[in-house]
C-alpha cells in the first residue's frame, strides 16, 4: 500500500471486518502498541494493534524481503520493551541500530506516519550497551571458552560432518576428564594433536579412538578458522551473560546490541555465537514459568544463517532450547526473509508473526510467498495478494491474544520509532563504550594456563627426563670402564663419581638446555607455533 492512500480522517464506526479484526487485539493488561490497522485501502487509527507483554516469551518471527523495514520494526518493539523494563538483545549487522540510544530527529515523514497510525511520537534515546565480537568492531568484547561453547556448536561453525563432530565430542570429553582447560583454539589444536601422537594414542583406545584423518581435517578446519581472525572470539575472560539481564538505573530494560558490521563476512561464525548465548542463558537460568513480563527478549537476526547446512543433532539442540527457554522467561526473535529459512520444528513455537512484505519476481519467490500464506491462520485478505503490495513500515501481523489463543491476520501501518533511525555518530558509540563499567572487567584478553601450556609443559618434562636419564648412563658406563680396583671399594667411588657428575651446576645446566630444546621442537612438531600471549 502506497502512502497516497488516505488514513480515516475522523472516529468513526469501523467497517465491520476491521471492527472484527480489531476485537482480537483489546489487551486489558500491559502490551507493546505496533500500529493501526489497515483495511480497504485505508488506515483507521481508531484500530490499535498490540502485542500483551505477558505473551513475548512466547517466541516470534520478524520477516520480509530485503528494505520492508524489517529493522525498524525491530527497533520500534525493542524501545517499547526497554520502556516497560524489559531488557532486549539486539544483533546489528548492518552497523544502522546502534541509533536506538540516541533521540529520533523529528521530520515531515515522521510526523505523517505518526497522524495516519494515530501516535503522539516523542523522540527518546534509550539505555544501550554495545558489544563486539572478540573486540573486532566498536563495542565491549564479547568472548567464549571453547569448553563453553561445546562440540556441537563448534562442529557447526568448522562445518564438520557427523562423523566428524562425533570425534569432536570425544576430544571435548577426553579434555573434561583430565582436567585439560580448552580456553581458546590452540588449547584445542594442541589436545587434537596429542591424542594423535605415538603417546596419546593409548588414551582414547577404550572408546574408539580418534583416526589420523579426522584429527587431520578437525586440525585444518581450526588452523584456516583461526587465519580468518576467528581465534580473538574464543578465550577469557568469558562473557557472563547475566549481563544481559540487567536494567538501567530508571528502571528501563537495558538494550544490548551486538555490533557485527566488522564481521558480517563472518555469518557462520556470529550466527552460532548468537545461539551459544541463547545456549548459556538456557543453562543458567531457572525455571519461572509464565510472568507478566519477559526476563529477555532476544533478537536473533539474520536466522536462516543458523539452520544453513545443520546437523541433526544442532537442529534437535535449537528446537530444544526454543521449546524449554520460555519457562525461564526469556523470548526469543527470529528475524530472516521468509518462513520457509526456519525448520517447520521450531516455526511451530513462534506464536507472534510479522510479516513485511514479499516479492514474487520468479517462480522460486512465488512459491516462497504461497509457503508463507500457508502459515498463516484463515484470514479475511487475499494473502497472497497483499503480501506483494505492503509499502516499507507496513506488515501482516498475527500474535498471541491474553489468553493464548492467535489473533485474527491484520494488515498494519506500523509506528514510527522513537530513537534514530540510523547509526550513532562513531565518536559517542566510542564514547558509549569507553565509559561503560563493563568495559574494564571485559577490555583486556587474559591468556593463562590451559591445555596448551600444560602439554607442552608435559612434554618438555619427558623429554628433559630422558636426557638426563640418558646422560647418566654414558657417565656410569665411562665409569665402569675405568676397571681397576676393586670391587666393593671401586662400586663406591663409581656410585660417588656418577652423584659429583650428575649433582653439578654444569651437567644440570646441560641437561636442562638439551631437554627443554627437545621439548620445544616435540612442541612445534604436535602443536604448531603458540600463538603470543596478549
């Protein structure tokens, strides 16, 4: 629809489908306002559609073709939420969210939406908290161990097959048994490779073993992550995502924004990421059943990225973590292009719908946008119809009602946000950043001991105790040759030769030189070169 179609100009009575329409959406308790309802052609302001806030943990969808103002929608539902100290995960890939913590600049086209939906429009910046994956970007950096992340996340990133994340589970166990911290990615190459080796082979034989050949792509899958700058993601100190969690000192809900503009040629990366947190709050978080509001509402963009290429075993962990997550109050966003990029498993879980608009310029869109009018409950338009001809800001909305049962199908005019629509000026968000009090707990990468440093401590010790061992044979042998004496006096002063040579600050100084280059060249050989520490 076209904004030269004339929003109602006075309170009037409704056309009786709209007056149906809109019953479904009287909300007596608290909710989120998304617009006014449109119908024939015309906006009725006098129509309000709204979301209960007690029903966003009950998970939703946010979709459309590419510039239908998906993120603004985002945007308009994130600042309703933070109003009524809910706080909200956000993913900016584009780098154009960051504008929600400043005020919206009032303009003609913001105060022409505003009459036609019926909105008093205030600007208002809202609390932020800006974060960064691995410090690459503008924001706090955000990290995992990956002991955290676990197997199954990690095999998704590398892309490994099953076969292969199978093996990766058992190294994860292997590291867990013996106490082999996996803090960042040379951790992980350096347990791979010693369970290769002619000395750890022995240590997974009771079940199963690791081939040479999975260790070898496992290794060359982590090596090529690492040259592609993902190895800054994993280490500590590790992101506590209670963070999330938190509100601002007025009471609003705090929004967390994670920057990925610097990585958006990373999707498989930060799409797993933004599942590990869902992941870690789902572990953390107790059982609260249903609550007036949500705990969290995460945004989870860019969602097909996440089910591209799956394995059996992510997809079962997603649905999951999606099913269970509500009862710990936390709601989960997918946002994506089309119904048809989520698996129909977890679709089945979104109770709120927003649909922007879809375009049907060949025959795999048109069959896309009849796959997407089948989702949808029995409605009043012509679907398929409508979905084509929506304008920017203009969506299909469906969600659930007070009691739990689906909304009628409204086509609606969505408000307009009340923040900037657009990127926070680079040199506040750095400020931003700077000055919050978590950047001094999460600024500095911190590399201690782990599974790497307790190997190659390993081997260096075998391999000095070797040479030591060996050493004292070639001065006790040299000894006995000498043969003259005799034999209960001669085994004494051998015995006393061998403790002089052995005990002196020379041969300890030797032995110690030999054994730790040993050590270190058994290192390199096993582990590859170690990475500086920061």
């Amino acid at each position: 629809m076209s904004d030269s179609e004339n929003t109602a100009e006075s309170a009037g009575v409704l056309p009786e489908p709209a007056r149906e329409i809109a019953a479904g959406y009287t909300v007596s308790g608290a909710s989120l306002d998304l617009g006014a309802l449109l119908w024939d052609g015309t906006c009725l302001p006098d129509a309000q559609i709204r979301i209960p806030l007690a029903m966003l943990n009950r998970h939703g969808l946010v979709a459309g073709a590419t510039g239908t103002g998906k993120t603004k929608t985002l945007q308009l539902i994130a600042e309703q939420l933070s109003a009524g100290g809910v706080p909200v995960f956000l993913a900016d890939i584009k780098g154009d969210v960051s504008g929600i913590a400043a005020p919206g600049a009032p303009g003609d086209r913001v105060t022409e939406r505003a009459g036609q939906v019926g909105q008093v429009w205030e600007a208002e910046g809202f609390p932020c908290e800006f974060y960064a994956l691995g410090g690459i970007g503008p924001g706090i950096p955000l990290r995992a161990t990956v002991t955290s992340f676990g197997p199954v996340l990690l095999s998704k990133v590398l892309e490994l097959n099953q076969t292969q994340e199978q093996s990766l589970g058992l190294i994860f166990h292997y590291a867990d048994s013996k106490g082999l911290e996996l803090i960042d990615l040379k951790d992980l190459r350096a347990v791979v490779a010693f369970l290769v080796s002619d000395t750890g082979k022995a240590e997974l034989k009771g079940i199963g073993g690791l081939s040479t050949a999975t260790a070898g792509v496992i290794l060359r899958s982590v090596t090529a992550f690492e040259q592609q700058g993902a190895g800054d993601f994993f280490g500590e100190p590790e992101f506590d995502t209670a963070e999330l969690l938190r509100r601002a000192p007025d009471g609003r809900g705090l929004v967390s924004v994670l920057e990925l503009a610097a990585v958006q040629d990373k999707p498989q990366l930060f799409s797993t990421f933004l599942m590990w947190l869902l992941a870690d709050l789902f572990h953390d978080l107790p059982e609260v059943g249903d609550l007036e509001k949500p705990k969290l509402v995460f945004f989870f963009d860019e969602a097909h990225l996440l089910f591209d290429g799956a394995s059996k075993a992510f997809l079962e962990s997603i649905t999951r973590t999606v099913r269970l997550i509500r009862s710990k109050g936390v709601g989960i966003f997918f946002v994506t292009q089309t119904p048809r990029d989520v698996p129909a498993e977890v679709l089945a879980q979104l109770g709120n719908r927003v649909q922007h608009a879809l375009r049907a310029f060949t025959p795999d869109d048109a069959k896309a946008l009849r796959s997407t009018v089948k989702t949808f409950p029995h409605s009043q338009y012509d679907l398929e119809e409508l979905l084509t001809r929506l304008g920017i800001g203009e969506a299909v909305i469906t969600v659930l009602s007070e009691n739990g049962a689906p909304t009628p199908v409204a086509a609606t005019r969505l408000r307009a946000p009340r923040s900037l629509m657009g990127p926070w000026p680079a040199a506040e968000l750095e400020a931003a950043v700077k000055g919050s009090s978590l950047y001094g707990r999460y600024a500095q990468a911190v590399d201690r001991e782990s599974a790497y440093e307790k190997l190659s401590a390993g081997q260096e010790a075998e391999a000095e105790a070797a040479a030591r061992a060996a050493d004292r044979a070639a001065v006790e042998g040299a000894v006995r040759g000498e043969g003259a004496r005799g034999a209960g006096k001669a085994a004494e002063e051998d015995a006393s030769l061998v403790e002089q040579v052995v005990a002196s600050g020379m041969f300890r100084s030797l032995a110690r030189s030999v054994g730790t280059q040993l050590g270190r060249e058994i290192s390199r050989s096993l582990f590859g070169t170690a990475r500086r520490r920061r």
